[in-house]
C-alpha cells in the first residue's frame, strides 16, 4: 500500500519548500514574531492560513475541540492551552487574539447530547462551553448557530481573566476578536460590540471588537445576554 504520508512530505520537501526556503531561514536566524494568536477549532474544515491569508511565521496557533479557552486560574487542570495564551503574551508580544468558532461544529453539538462514556478527558473539556447552551431539548440549526456564537463570545470573556491579557488590552496594546466561520459560505462573521451582534466580514467596517461590557455598547444599541449574544437573537 502508498504511503501517502512519506509522499506528502517528500512533496514539500521538494516542490514547495524551495518557494519559501529563505523565509524559513530568516524565521531561524531571526526568530519568530508572529502579530496574531490564532486559537481555532481542530476540525479540518477550519483552515487559519486560509482564513487570514498568512504565511509561514505569521500565526501562533493553538487548536483544540470547539475553540474552548481555559480558566486562567487552573480550575480546569494544567491544559496546553492556558500555556500558549501566556506564552504567546508575555514572551511573543502577539497584538491580537482571534477566537474562531464555526458552523456544523462536532464540540458544540455534543453540549446537547449525553456524555460518551468512554471519553472522560473530551467530557471534562465540554463542560468549558455549558455556559453557552441554550434551554431546549432538541437544537436544530439556528439553535446550534446561536450556541457556537455564544461560545465564541464566552471565551473572549475568559480570556480578560488572564491578568497579562487584561492588562494589555486595557493599555491598547492587544486586540481580542472574535470570529464564525460558515464553512458553506466562506465568510467569517465578526462579532461587533456596538452592534450587538456577528457581522459578515464582508459588510463590517473591522475584523473584531472586543472586549464587550455592557457599558461599551452605543447608545440605543441592542442588549447583550450573559455571552455577549444579543438578546433575542
């Protein structure tokens, strides 16, 4: 049988490293500074440098199931995550942090089913997004639409409980923003505070505000719930 992996790799190696081996080099020489942490679903569908038309040094990624950010307190065990946000802070000064939700997302759908009880780890890691699901029994598609923004918002919210980046966006120094990807469309909706609402990327005016407190919104704007999701909506 192929192995396709080794031919993957043998590909790269060959036809595309070449288009980028100085780059990488100065990466080496130089070190890494990349101006945005990226924390992202794993799902395969979810493709950062796609999404940001980045290249190589440009992202400092962090994915794992459903986008979830954990409590900077440790209440939720030592996680890589945690680890990547204060690295990717302190040591690498990114200037923005995307959170990246998306449509037909697996983590956020499983908030509404019973837990597997032959995966404990992935139970315990769910209940990260219990705050964003909505009272009802059966979620169909809007439900499950309003879940997955609600979870983006409620880990913006988290985030600010990491004291370094509290204090950086509270000097202007670090930008949170938080996105939905439609896969079908092709389209990130930002969430925009004065709004109250997710925007296509396509008619907003930024990529992204955040922090979102209630006492940010524009006069007249609509009431946000407790995940930063309009009220209604």
């Amino acid at each position: 049988m192929p192995d396709e992996l080794l031919a993957r790799l043998r590909r790269f190696h060959d036809d595309a490293f070449p288009a980028y081996e100085a780059r990488f080099k100065a990466l080496v020489d130089d070190g890494q500074h990349p101006s945005t942490l990226f924390i992202g679903c794993s799902d395969s569908r979810v493709v950062p440098y796609m999404l940001t038309g980045s290249g190589p040094g440009e992202l400092f990624l962090v994915r794992n199931v459903a986008a979830f950010v954990p409590p900077w307190d440790g209440s939720a065990g030592h996680h890589g995550t945690s680890a990547a946000i204060e690295f990717a802070v302190l040591t690498l000064g990114v200037r923005h942090i995307i959170v990246c939700g998306h449509s037909h997302c697996g983590g956020i759908r499983a908030l509404y089913a019973e837990p597997h009880p032959d995966a404990p780890n992935l139970n315990g890691w769910l209940a990260l997004g219990r705050e964003a699901v909505l009272p009802v029994a059966d979620p169909g598609p809007e439900v499950l639409r309003r879940t997955e923004q609600r979870a983006v918002v409620l880990q913006l919210e988290r985030l600010m409980d990491y004291p370094m980046v509290r204090e950086r966006v509270e000097r202007g120094e670090l930008s949170l923003h938080g996105w939905h990807f439609i896969i079908e469309q092709g389209e990130v909706h930002v969430f925009d505070v004065h709004r109250g609402a997710f925007v296509p990327a396509s008619k907003s005016a930024h990529a992204g505000t955040g922090p979102y407190l209630s006492h940010d919104l524009a006069p007249g704007a609509p009431g946000l719930d407790p995940c930063g999701v309009p009220s209604g909506a």
